[in-house]
C-alpha cells in the first residue's frame, strides 16, 4: 500500500522529510500497529518520525474561520458510552482533556459556552449536549480523519533532532488485559 501510494505520487522515498503517523488516543490495536509500522519505515528509510494526536488530526478536519475564536469540542470514539474529549478555548489552548469520559461526565464538565463539536463522535452526542443546556453546532465539514490531515499537521511541525525520539502512544484508556489466574502453588 505504501509503495502503491509513492508511485500514485510519483515520489522516491528520497523525497520524504519525515513520517508520520497518529499515535492516538484510539484503539490499542489500532495504535500499537500504526507506530509499529511507521517507525519500521522510519528506521528503514533514515528518517525522523513525527507523532500527530487523533485530536490534532481531527483539528485539521476544520477551517480556520470554524476554529478562529470559537471554543472547540473534539469527541473521539471510544465505545461503552464513552468518548475521548479535547476542549480548546477560543485561543486554541486545552481546557477539558485529553480525557477518556462518560457520556454523563462529558455533560457534567462542560462549561456554558457556544460549542463547535468535531469528531466522529460529535454527531451521536449532539443532542444529548443541547438537551443538557449547552450551545452546541456540528463543523460544517464533519468528515472522518484521513492521511491528508496528518500530512497537513506535520507540515507545520518543526523536524526533531537526532537523536529522533522514539514514539509514544497516547493511551487514555487501560488495555482490556488481564494476567491469568495462577493454577499452580509453590511448595
């Protein structure tokens, strides 16, 4: 697939500055598999690797006059009556998150302020939101993340030095593991 997308390109590897790849919040799987392989690529072509959140991603799902001034709820998927929550203030910067939230205690935490709501999990919540009291509209573009965000919110990030970092998931929900019960007893 990738070579299949650097020749649709018309692209060397050479011609790469970095890879990028989104190290979360999401699926466990999903997120250990995606940095396994770009930093796989990463290693294999020389190049630094640069982690772009699922909420910066999503961020870049909007258009700047949708964002500028507003205040911004990002709602990730999560599952179980749950989402992952990021709230930017009208100055872009952190208010709520990044949380792992109830559906409950997203309402509960959300301040009384007109929302622009983004995210594949903005539209299930929509209404719960309004009948919670809260101003709220979906982005006009609401439209699922895709490679083209990513590559957007790694141009404007500046290239680390090497030694590059490794990368680091951002996991904001335990892995559904357990260790097995211990059958045997040491004399």
């Amino acid at each position: 697939m990738v070579q299949e997308a650097m020749a649709e390109a018309g692209l060397l590897w050479s011609a790469l500055d970095c890879i990028a790849v989104t190290n979360g919040p999401g699926s466990f799987t999903g997120v250990r598999i995606g940095l396994a392989a770009a930093q796989g690529l990463a290693l294999a072509w020389d190049k630094p690797l640069l982690t772009i959140t699922s909420f910066e991603a999503t961020l870049e799902t909007l258009s700047k006059c949708e964002r500028d001034g507003a205040w911004v709820l990002l709602l990730l998927e999560a599952k179980r009556a749950e989402c992952y929550a990021l709230l930017l203030d009208p100055a872009g910067q952190p208010d709520l998150g990044p949380a792992l939230l109830s559906d409950a205690a997203l309402l509960a935490a959300l301040p009384s302020v007109d929302l622009v709501l983004a995210g594949d999990a903005a539209a299930p919540r929509l209404a719960a939101i309004g009948a919670a009291g809260h101003s709220a509209r979906l982005a006009r573009a609401l439209k699922s993340v895709s490679a083209v965000e990513v590559a957007q919110r790694a141009m404007v990030q500046p290239l680390p030095s090497r030694p590059w970092p490794l990368p680091q998931p951002l996991y904001l929900r335990e892995a559904d593991t357990t260790l097995p019960r211990r059958t045997d007893a040491w004399p």
